[in-house]
C-alpha cells in the first residue's frame, strides 16, 4: 500500500484507533474504544445500525443443518468450541462475551434505551411475520412480550391501516394454535384516515406528543376487553419509548410491549440516534457517512487512511485500525468472477474454492450456502492472517460478520458476534499492541 502523493496530514496529529464502519460492530468498537481513553476516529456510512432489529442475540441454532435451538446460548457456545469449530466465539471466553455484553447494555441503558436479559436463557420474541424468534437480550419496550408468550395469556395486537410489512391478523394466526388467547384488531392511527401507507418513523415521531397517545388509546380501549397485555408495532417512539410505555399501560390499564419489524426499523434509529449522539461527547470524532478510500502504512507501522476520495481528501493517521465493514451489503466483501474479495486492505480470504461451489443446488439447503461462511481468518487476537497463519499487520484487528468461518444469521449469533469480536479487538490493540506511555491524544 503506497503513501499518497498528496498527503496533507498533520504527522503529530495520531488517533490510538480508527473505527473503519458503522453498524452494531464498528459502533460497539468505537463505544469500547472511547471507555478505555482511546483517542478514537470512526468512518462508515449511516445506514449500518438501522438494519438492527433491537434484539441482541448471542447464539440460538447450533449445529445450522440440524436447526437445533438452544434454551441456553452459554451451552450452544460450549457444544461450537467441543467440535472444533473455528467460529469466533472460539477466540473469545465466556467471562469476555459477558463483559461485552454488559457494556454495551449499560451504556444503552444510561441513555434512555434499557435492555433486559437472562444470563442463562434465550428469550422468545414475537417476530412481524408471527414467527417466535429466540434472543438473548432485548430492550425493556419489548419484556412484556416475552412474559405475555410465556404466559400465554389473553393479549391483543394492535395493526395500524396501511403500515406495510406488519400484520397482527397474520400473527395471531401463525401462533392461534399455540396461544388461543391471542386476538388481532386493525385500526388507523390518528391523524392518518385515508393514506395508503403509513411510515414506522412518521408513527413514532407522532408518538411522542401526549395528544396523539391519548387519541390512540382512546381507539384502542374499546378493543380490549379481556387482554391482559398489549402488543404494538415497534413504533413507540424514537427518543421517549420509556415514558411513552408507561402512558400507554396507564391509559389502557395493562402491560404493553413492542414487536420487532422488518429493517429498517424503528429501534434501529433508536440505537443511532443514540450511538450518534452520545459518543461524540465522550471522545469520539465521528466522520458521518465518510468512506475510507484508501489506506497506505508509514515506517512506523501506524497506518494513514484517505477518508471521502480525490474531491474530499481527508487523511487520518492512526496507531491501529479496527476493521468493521460487514459484508457485501456493507460493501465489507466484494466478488466478480474471479472469487470475494476485500477491497480495502486487500487480505486474503477464507473462501469456496470456485464461484461453482458458493451455493448449494438448493436454494433453501439446511446447511446453509458454503459463500455465508466467506470471510477473513484471524488469530488469537483478532489479527487478519495469511493462509499459513502469519499476522499479515500486528495493528489490524478485525471484527463482525466480515469474520470467517461463522453464519451469523442462520446460527442467530449477529449483535453477539459483533459486540463480542469488537470488544476482543479493542482489548486485544490494548493489550498486544498500545504503548500507553508515548499515546498522542487526538
């Protein structure tokens, strides 16, 4: 990788980490980064985390083939590593994916977002498509979902006219023969009488004024009759889910919870609005929507990235790289005829050894498609390797669904995966790699 020609960078101006992505495993990175007084620099572009559904998963299915799932991910985990599989979580400890998790919680939880979970059990959600979806931490809005599936008690959902990709009718359907007590009603969201489609967004914004709260219960009381709790939408509210929750359970009179839509979703936007806004002030320099170019490395080994191509150059000198970029719809991966490959630093790839041998002949084939588990091999401390395990830099770590060897989202590992490689990348760029003593703050 060659310096640019026209490098316009301050050589004493050197950022600990630059986070290169920003979705849950670029974002997760940047949060550990800035807990641990890392002079820190982010790049990606804004969409990643509004692909987040809200529930963080950890591990569900195991063995994929056999769509096994687990009650408890600690267990999934331990029968992964038993076999022998090169899954991640087979670099990291259990005390170290815990921690991560924690972390993460807390910090979500100090802005305004809580989360809930059981150490040793996945949690059922109600899923948009009444499918029951097992997860290991979901945020508070939705708990009383989980109680109320446990308990198969009398529960109402609530669908709005002409929000698209959401169905109470369907989920009551899909789930009637194991909860009898559920029941659907479909009603107009006040305001929106004659609109063909209602936007999830446009349903939380409004639900954030008294007003629209009061009017919309008012619709719903009628309808309630035996229910014990309420499902909606995942539409109440962006920045006041909390309070919103507890006006809607004191006008209604019972528990109210959200259900998970299809991305891009409302908790998604929870989850960057509050990423967005809370990291900057801890220490984060956030470069929104920027792509990192290009990347060339000094004699010292610290590596200068060319942020916003030839008409915005912008470049960053920093001591290590955590590399986040997800996979193909992150443009993380890329492939043409010849094979995948990593357009940024150029590494080499875990891969099929043909385009022919990517797919399986069936489509929906149990095991899953060979080209799922594509991706970069690393060591122990999340350095990329070459394909006789030599460290290909002591100061790239990588982190996320751009790993090799896993299939985050037929295992239902992917917040997991992604909050637990970032906090081993970080800890790891601490631990392998940072000199305290000679660190230049940003």
């Amino acid at each position: 990788m060659a310096l640019p020609k026209s490098h316009n960078y301050d050589p004493k101006h050197v950022f600990d980490i630059m986070v290169i992505g920003s979705g849950i495993a670029g974002m997760a990175a940047s949060l550990f980064s800035v807990n641990r007084k890392l002079s820190t620099v982010q790049a990606g572009s804004v969409g990643g985390t509004l692909f987040a559904s809200g529930l963080f998963d950890l591990m569900a299915i195991h063995p994929v083939e056999e769509k096994r799932v687990w009650a408890d991910p600690w267990e999934a985990i331990a029968a992964l590593r038993k076999q022998g599989s090169l899954h991640p979580y087979a670099r990291i400890s259990d005390d170290a994916i815990q921690s991560a998790f924690e972390e993460i919680a807390s910090f979500l939880s100090s802005a305004g977002m809580a989360y809930r979970f059981e150490k040793n059990r996945n949690l059922p959600v109600i899923t948009s498509m009444g499918t029951i979806k097992h997860t290991y931490c979901v945020p508070e809005s939705m708990w009383h979902g989980v109680e109320a599936y446990n308990e198969k008690a009398p529960c109402l959902i609530i669908d709005f006219n002409g929000l698209r990709e959401f169905s109470g009718r369907q989920i009551s359907s899909t789930l009637r023969e194991e909860w009898p007590g559920l029941r659907a009603v479909r009603i107009s969201f006040p305001d929106t009488e004659g609109l063909n489609e209602v936007h999830p967004v446009h349903l939380a914004q409004a639900l954030e004024l008294s007003a629209v709260r009061e009017s919309l219960a008012a619709r719903i009381q009628p309808e309630i009759r035996e229910a014990r709790y309420a499902g909606f939408p995942a539409v109440l509210g962006i920045k006041k889910t909390a309070a919103i929750c507890a006006h809607l359970e004191k006008l209604l009179g019972i528990p109210v919870f959200e259900i998970p839509m299809m991305p891009a979703s409302v908790p998604g936007f929870r989850l960057k609005e509050i990423f967005d806004s809370v990291l900057p002030p801890k220490g984060l320099l956030r470069l929104i929507d920027k792509r990192v170019e290009s990347v060339a490395r000094l004699d010292n080994g610290n590596f200068i990235l060319n942020i916003g191509g030839p008409d915005q150059e912008q470049f960053i000198q920093a001591r290590g790289v955590i590399l986040a970029t997800g996979r193909f719809m992150g443009k993380g991966l890329l492939s043409d005829r010849k094979g995948i490959y990593e357009p940024l630093f150029h590494l080499p790839l875990h891969q099929p050894e043909s385009r022919i041998s990517w797919h399986h002949e069936r489509f929906l084939d149990p095991s899953g498609h060979p080209i799922n588990s594509a991706g970069v091999e690393v060591d122990d401390s999340f350095r990329a390797v070459d394909g006789t395990g030599k460290t290909i830099y002591d100061n790239l770590f990588i982190a996320g669904s751009i790993l090799a060897h896993q299939d985050w989202m037929r295992m239902k590992c992917g917040s997991g995966l992604a909050i637990a490689t970032a906090y081993a990348a970080v800890n790891a760029f601490i631990n392998n790699f940072m000199n305290k003593s000679d660190r230049i703050t940003a």
